[in-house]
C-alpha cells in the first residue's frame, strides 16, 4: 500500500507529460519530494530493466544525458532514436513510428519543435510521452528550477521568481508550473517577446494559494524584490536566423550585478543553460556568489528520476 509521496504520485501512473499543466498542484510537489528523496539517498528505486526511447529533433547535453543516468539509476537503460537516424527522417509516418516504439519501450521522451507533434505522438504512443521541450514548453526544466529554489529558500508558496527574456518554451512552463506550486512568477521581456496569451490565462486560472503571474516590460520592475532571477538564451533552438535583431530587441534585458542589485536579498540566480556569457548573463553573474545554475543542472537528474518512476508506477 503506497504512502506519503507515493500515495500522491500513483495517478500519474502511464500518464504522459506534455505540459506543465498536466499535473495536479499535489502531483507537482510530490514530484519534486520524491526528487529531493531520491538525491539525499533516503529513497531507491528500482523498475526492473525498463527501456526509456529519447527521440530527439533538435541538440540536447543536459536533458539527454540526465534522461539517460536517470534511467541507469532506475536499473533500466535508455535508446537513442535520433529521427535523423531512424526511419522517420525518411519520412516514415509519425503515427506508425509511435505505435511501433511503444512495442519496445516502456516510456518515450521527445524533443521537437512543435507542441502537435509531442500530441501527436503520445495520441499513437500506448507508454507513456514526455516532453523534452517543444517551441511551447519544457517541463522537466520547470520542475528542476523550482526545486533548486525550494532547496534554497524552502517553502514555495508567496516566493517570487523573475524571468527575464524571451516569453517562449522555458518561460512558459515557469508560469504554469510556479501556478501551481504557489511561487509568484514575472516575465520580463520586451515588446514583441511577450509569453502565449493562452497560456497567461491558463496559468492564472491554475495558480494555488492567491499566485500571481504577471508580465512586465521593465526587467528592473520584474525583479524588485525576488526570490530568484532567472534568464534563457534570446534566439532559441531554430530561431538562430534570428539572432542579430533579438540582440538589439533585448538590449537591457542582460541579467548583470546591476540587475540582480534590485532584486531580494538572498536571491538567487537561475539559466536553464546553454548560456552565452554578455548576452543574457553577465560573466561575472554567471560565476557569481548567488549563481545555483549547475545545481540546477543537477536537478534535471534528480526530477525525472521522479517522473520516469512515477509514470512507470514504479513507486
Ligand atoms: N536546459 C536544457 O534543456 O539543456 P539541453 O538543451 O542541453 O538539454
Ligand atoms: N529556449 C531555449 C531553451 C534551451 C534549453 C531553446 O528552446 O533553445
């Protein structure tokens, strides 16, 4: 008979992981419980020898490699079905691609660009999908942030957290994900970079104990007074065409001392990383005291262990 975290975590058993959204507030903390169980050592589990597929469209270091010693630490092992070496880049359709790995994994985790095409699969997938990030969101980061802030500042609720940049994937998940663990979230970004209305509006109806998610186009308002300060390169993956003029449209929004002198005492900073130095980030930000970015890093290990064994239901 499961209990404690375990209880909270069984209906997430074969369920896909799209969005932030689909969790339950309660799913969302006792995710990053079992997270913080599994990194201390308090808790081991093991599934057996399941196999994780990871197909992924676009680069990964950090989402890849952590999917894959998540997976070894669970006893099971991990298949690379890069698209560009499997059938699908020649075109074999996605429909028959789902169906036909759901006869050999026991979970599938996917990188891409569109939000529909992660649907799409986990529509024909008979295991479970997760979301490696998509264009619209990047889930697994959200939970390995919010545990980096709660490992620093302790309980969530009423915390503030500033994102400064581009309203896309990252920021995204931020909203939704800090909606439902309580955590007050501000996008700070420029006219024309603002996150998904849709998604503003979703976050807002799922925030818990009185969130609020607001989007401002002042970086030194977005961060008066909070808790951590978080920030993500300004020409995402495909979007590098875009480059140039993302650098003048986000002159200002470098999160430096200058910045961070404006936010809470005891903030902390966060990238989600890759990083580039004197664009986004300062250097000296980057490298600086309040810097937690490669715990952070770390805990991308720790929550999808939780969430891989969560949806195995191996809890
Ligand atoms: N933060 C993150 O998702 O990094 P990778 O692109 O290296 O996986
Ligand atoms: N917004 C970035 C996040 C990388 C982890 C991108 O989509 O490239």
């Amino acid at each position: 008979m499961a209990s404690g975290v375990a209880a909270v975590l069984t209906s997430l058993g074969q369920r896909d992981y799209l969005s932030s959204a689909d969790c339950s507030a309660d799913e969302t903390q006792g995710l990053l419980d079992l997270a913080r169980q599994l990194k201390s050592g308090a808790r081991r589990i093991d599934l057996g020898n399941r196999v994780l597929g990871l197909i992924f469209s676009k680069a990964s270091t950090r989402t890849r490699v952590s999917f894959q010693v998540a997976m070894a630490r669970l006893g099971g092992q991990t298949v690379d079905l890069n698209p560009s070496v499997t059938q699908l880049g020649r075109g074999e359709p996605l429909q028959d691609t789902a169906r036909v790995l759901s006869r050999y994994c026991d979970v599938l985790a996917v990188r891409t660009f569109s939000q529909q095409e992660i649907v799409d699969y986990a529509h024909w997938a008979t295991v479970p999908v997760l979301n490696a990030l998509t264009d619209l969101e990047h889930p697994c980061q959200a939970l390995a942030d919010f545990l980096t802030m709660q490992e620093e500042h302790g309980d969530l609720v009423g915390q503030t957290l500033a994102y400064i940049g581009d309203g896309n994937n990252v920021a995204h998940s931020l909203m939704l994900c800090g909606a439902l663990l309580g955590v007050n979230v501000r996008i700070g970004c420029p006219d024309g970079f603002e996150p998904l209305p849709g998604v503003l509006d979703q976050a807002r109806n799922l925030a818990q104990h009185g969130a609020k998610i607001d989007v401002l186009t002042d970086p030194g308002m977005a961060v008066a007074g909070a808790q951590a300060v978080y920030t993500d390169v300004w020409a995402s993956m495909g979007q590098e065409q875009e480059q140039a003029e993302r650098e003048q449209a986000f002159a200002g929004f470098c999160v430096d001392q200058a910045l961070m002198d404006q936010a809470a005492t005891g903030a902390i900073v966060l990238h989600c990383l890759p990083a580039h130095r004197g664009e986004e980030i300062s250097a000296e930000v980057m490298e600086g005291p309040a810097s937690r970015i490669f715990d952070q890093a770390e805990n991308r290990l720790h929550v999808q262990q939780a969430l891989l064994a969560a949806v195995m239901g191996g809890l």
